[in-house]
C-alpha cells in the first residue's frame, strides 16, 4: 500500500509559457518562454483541493476541483491509484489565457509537477512519465513538451507514446511577443477551420521550411524569414484573426519573421538581433496603438521545476 502524502508538506512550482509550431512546424515544434505561472500546494486536513487565484483569470476561472491545475494533479494521483490528501492551492498567474501562449499547457504541466513534488519519496515519475500524462491530458504533446523541459522542442507521437527532443536556441535569436488586449482565440475553434486535407505541394512547402527553421533557430538566425513560411495552418485560421493576419502581413512585409503564437491570436516575432526586435515592437505600436501588448521575452530552458519547501515555509 502507498504512503500517505505528509501532513503539511508543501511545493512550490514555477512552469513557463509556451509558444507552438512557429510558423511551420505545425502541431510539432515549440518553445519555452520566459514568462512564469507559479503554483504552490500544500497538504491540509480538510478534504477536496480548494484554489485561491491570483493575477491573470482572478474572477473568472474556476476554484474548485474542475480547475485545470487541480484537475490535472487530482489526475496525476489517480494515475498511481493514490488518495488525493487535502490541498490548498494558491496560483499566481502571469500567462495571459486563450492567447495562444500555452496557458492551458501551463496549467496541466503546473498540475502534474505539483503531483511530482506532493508524491517526493512516494512514487517516482520520470520525464517520460511527465510526458505521457501531460499528453494524455492536454491530447498533443507539442507545447506540454517544452512546458515540462524548456527550449526549442520538437515533439512527435508513437505507437508505445508521445516523445520529444529537446534543443537548445542560438543565443542571438531574439523573442517578442505581441499578445492582444482583447481578442482571444479557442484553439478548438482554430482548428476546426482547417481542411482535413491540404496540397500535396504545400505539405512539401511546410517539410522544407520546418527543417530549415531548426537550422536557423540552431545556427542560422538570418534564415528565420524564409524558414517560417507556411502553408498548413496560418490563412486558414485568417478569417477568425483578422488583426492578427493583418500585423502577421504587415510584419513579414517589413522583412520580419513573424507568425502566429500557437493558435493565436497572439503574434510571435523571432529576430537575429535585439535591435531588430525592438524595431518589429516599433512598427506594432505604429500599426496598432494599444491594441497590442510588446513582450520582449527570452527562452526559457529549464522548464518547468518544482521544490518541496520546508513545513511552514513561505515561497
């Protein structure tokens, strides 16, 4: 029989936020960026998980146990057949939701580590087990990967799983991140406006371009332009992003490499020098006003961590 959870015990987890398939690598390629949900958990006497929110969602996501972080770890428990202890859950959010900067990824990924650390010295979970639940429960593996392990990762599924390799950006790639005040985007709605079916042409467009954007974001920055190219997801998603097509054209016209955030309607822009980035922040706050928010961002290239923190301890 399993152990019981400490009485008391207390993690404390920080995962990033994510951007997927820039430009080309649709469904495939994502990155860990530097911006931060921190989560922390702590085993109580009273029963079920209760959730106190902070920053981003206060008001307006869940508290109880269909939260998505308390979902996830209620799953992770159920996983290893082990009783959900009491838990008080605080989140303090940073990642903006329905962006397309992986909030939901986020969130399952938060609630699988905070798992991970509840169950220290209980039930040990490797990165391949991290991986396979986070995919479980999110249905694809391209923005848990990089949430879980941070950098550049590329993710592809197999008959025994998900699996992902993870590589490390070169250091004069340069991230901004136009995120809109506003607008949102359902990734299920995005997806639903895709064909079940592309051009043989283009799915060779979309080859080419995903194996030379991993050389220019290896080794070669001033490919980025023509290395995020594509033809698979990004105009036929246009019609429900108008603004977001509109600044991606005007961007990309502009010489930048500029595609959408995931499923948007955020706007991913990836330069070879911090000079050109803050020129790109320029011409959206030219061509949009306020509508867009200019975060400069680095890569993220821990992923996601978690510390089980002294009883009593405050993070």
């Amino acid at each position: 029989m399993a152990a019981d959870v400490p009485m008391g015990r207390k993690v404390h987890v920080k995962v990033p936020a994510t951007t997927a398939n820039l430009g080309p690598g649709f469904d495939t390629l994502g990155m860990a960026l530097a911006l931060y949900d921190e989560l922390t958990a702590t085993v109580s006497k009273t029963t079920g998980v209760r959730v106190t929110i902070r920053g981003i969602g206060e008001g307006e996501v869940p508290t109880d146990e269909t939260n998505l972080v308390a979902h996830s770890l209620i799953k992770t428990f159920e996983h290893f057949g082990i009783p959900v202890p009491g838990i008080d859950l605080v989140c303090e959010n940073h990642i903006q939701h329905a962006r397309g900067m992986g909030s939901s990824s986020a969130a399952i990924v938060g609630g699988i580590m905070l798992a991970k650390g509840l169950l220290d010295g209980i039930v040990d979970i490797d990165a391949q087990g991290l991986l396979n639940i986070a995919t479980e429960l999110e249905g694809h593996p391209d923005n848990v990967a990089p949430a879980l392990f941070g950098g550049l990762s590329i993710a592809w599924t197999t008959p025994t799983g998900p699996k992902h390799k993870k590589l490390i950006v070169h250091r004069g790639v340069s991230l901004l991140v136009a995120v809109p005040r506003t607008a949102t985007m359902s990734t299920k709605i995005a997806r639903a406006l895709q064909p079940e079916q592309v051009p043989h042409e283009d799915a060779i467009f979309n080859v080419s371009r995903s194996a030379l954007l991993i050389a220019a974001l290896l080794q070669s920055p001033e490919l980025l332009h023509e290395a995020t190219e594509d033809k698979l997801h990004q105009e036929y998603r246009a019609e429900a992003m108008p603004a977001t097509n509109a600044l991606v054209h005007s961007l990309r016209d502009a010489g930048f490499a500029a595609v959408v955030s995931g499923a948007g309607p955020s706007v991913l822009v990836l330069t070879d020098d911090p000079v050109e980035r803050k020129r790109a922040a320029d011409l959206i706050d030219a061509t949009g006003g306020d509508e867009w928010e200019c975060l400069m961002l680095a890569v993220d290239f821990k992923g996601a961590t978690v510390v089980v923190l002294p009883d009593g301890s405050e993070n």
